[in-house]
C-alpha cells in the first residue's frame, strides 16, 4: 500500500468515525444557540499559565463591539477543560466549565458552534455520497449486465433510455425535481428524496460502461463453458460476469462520491437541501455567500474545507487504484 492510499484511506477514516462518534466528539448539540454572542471567534486554548505548564484552559470571551462583533478575552475568568467527562449534554470528549464555552473552530450567527456542526453535518454529506454511489453503482451494473448480456433489442431499448437520461442537463434537473416535493418536508426525507435524485441521474452513465465490458467478457471461454454446463442466465450474470467489472466498480465509486458529496452542497447551499436547524455541510456554507461575513468571519469556511479534504482523499485514492491496476 503506497502513501497515496494510506493518506487518503487515513483522512476518509478520520471523517466517517467523526460524523458517527459525532455524539461523543461534539462538545454541543448542533441546534444550541447562544444569541448575545453571535460569530464569537475560535476559542484560544491556554497550556502555560505565570511562566509554567498547566491543564489546559481557556478564557472567557466578552463582546466589546456588538455591531461588529469584536471579542476579548477576558483574563480573570478562566474556565478548565475536562475531557471524557459527563456534562449536561450527554457524556462528551471534551468540555469546558462554567460560564466559558468552548468554541474550537468560532460561532455562527445565532451562536452556534461551528465544530459541533461540521461533524453533525458530516453524515448528512458523507451519507448522500455512500448511499447514493451504492444505489448507483448497484443498478448501473444491474442495468448494464442485463443491456450487454442480451444484446438485440433490450440493448437497444436500455441504451436509448441511457442516452435520453445522459443528455438532460444534470443540475437543472436537480433543481427541478426537488421543486416537485414540498418544502415542509422534514430533513431525513430530504435526505431520502436527494439520494433518489442523485442515483436516478447517476446510473445511467455507469450502465453504458459496465454494457460496454460485458460485451467482450461474455465471448470469454469461462463464461462459454458455463453456459455449457447449463447455468442459468442471471447466475452467470452473477457469479462469472459482474464480478469482472468489480475492480472498475470499486475504482469508479471512489471518484464519483465527490460529486455526490457536491451535489448535496449545491442544493443545500441554495436552500434546496437538508434544512435548519439540520446541518449539512451544504446548508452552513449558505452564510459565506455575503462577502463581508467570509472577510470578517472566515471560520465560517470551515465546512468548504471539509468538502475540499473529502473530494481530495476519495479523489487520490481512485487514482492511486488506477494506477496500482
């Protein structure tokens, strides 16, 4: 296993443990607000204390400006953390004592803290990319086994619906199915409708390549004796057929996540998506749109950075398997 993979499979790891421990890991419930501090800065966390090593702490964060959000650290009121510890939330990795709360990567602008967020919204945005990409590449390599092994007219019929669902323009089309639905939906059916609507744009592309393998491979002498020996169809589909095209499957499914993972982003960005008080990393970057918060509040880019290390590590690791292939 070379470096490329290791850092890659390191970094996706480290994202889905986060998004499932999100409970234990997550100092705050995704939806507490904390309204007279609104954008309140990344908290500082302090080792040394008059010149010498001591448990971590952290101060407590006053606003100096409310019109522009200005903080300082308050010196005289210092507040420990505890860690592995059970708080009023629930039993948590990491806390802080009364009257300090802890904000590791800042607040938004009901006061919210963005890290407890970002992990909460990671399953929202990690789920929409392994769901849909398994739904996908499920019934693409139903659909385009079933299109090569026959042949004929099925191949026909399948191919022209393949190029019909190809030539439609992917993201108008999000946009308009998810019109179709009702806006009082709750968040978990969002989530369904969104992995429905990426898996029936998402197949059809898979279904002509797998179509395009099985072509050659059932000409394969395996699959000739096979046949000899009297095995059903969907058996040699199964068992001889598809699992030659799992390498390319596997290959393809790590580079097709991102664009799952975006397409989740994008509707939820426009308010198309998982809905407040849910967080998805889609609908917490819908505050940056206005410029003068990214410049004044650029923590609130966090979850840009989230998506960008989630593409970059499912985007190495399918060309790493490229290349190892």
């Amino acid at each position: 296993m070379n470096g490329g993979i290791k850092f890659a499979l390191t970094l996706i790891a480290l994202l889905f443990i986060s998004a499932l421990f999100a409970d234990f890991i997550a100092p705050y419930p995704y939806d507490l607000q904390n309204r007279q501090k609104p954008y309140h800065p990344p908290t500082r966390i302090h080792f040394f204390k008059d010149g010498g090593l001591t448990f971590p702490y952290i101060n407590l964060y006053e606003i100096k400006d409310p019109l522009f959000k200005v903080y300082e650290e308050n010196t005289e009121v210092s507040c420990r953390l505890r860690f592995f510890s059970r708080t009023e939330f629930g039993f948590k990795l990491i806390s802080a004592e009364k009257p300090c709360r802890l904000y590791l990567l800042g607040g938004d602008k009901l006061g919210r803290d963005v890290f407890s967020r970002l992990l909460y919204g990671a399953r929202y945005s990690l789920g929409v990319g392994i769901i849909g990409t398994l739904v996908t590449f499920f019934i693409g390599a139903i659909v385009g086994g079933i299109s090569g092994y026959f042949g004929g007219k099925v191949d026909t019929l399948i191919m022209r619906l393949v190029e019909i669902l190809m030539s439609i323009p992917t993201f108008y089309l999000l946009l308009s199915l998810r019109a179709v639905f009702p806006l009082e939906m709750t968040s978990g059916q969002i989530f369904l409708m969104i992995v429905f609507i990426l898996s029936l744009l998402g197949w059809a592309g898979l279904a002509r390549v797998v179509r395009g393998m099985v072509l050659s491979i059932r000409e394969r002498e395996f699959v000739l004796a096979a046949k000899t020996y009297g095995a059903g169809t969907f058996r040699i589909l199964r068992k001889h057929i598809l699992p030659n095209t799992y390498y390319y499957l596997i290959v393809s499914a790590t580079l097709s996540i991102p664009a799952y993972i975006l397409g989740e982003a994008a509707l939820s960005l426009l308010g198309l998506g998982i809905q407040e008080p849910q967080p998805s990393w889609g609908n917490m970057l819908s505050e940056v749109r206005n410029v003068n918060v990214l410049s004044s509040f650029p923590w609130m880019l966090s979850p840009g950075v989230c998506i960008f290390l989630t593409i970059l590590a499912f985007n190495i690791l399918g060309d790493n398997l490229l290349k190892k292939k």
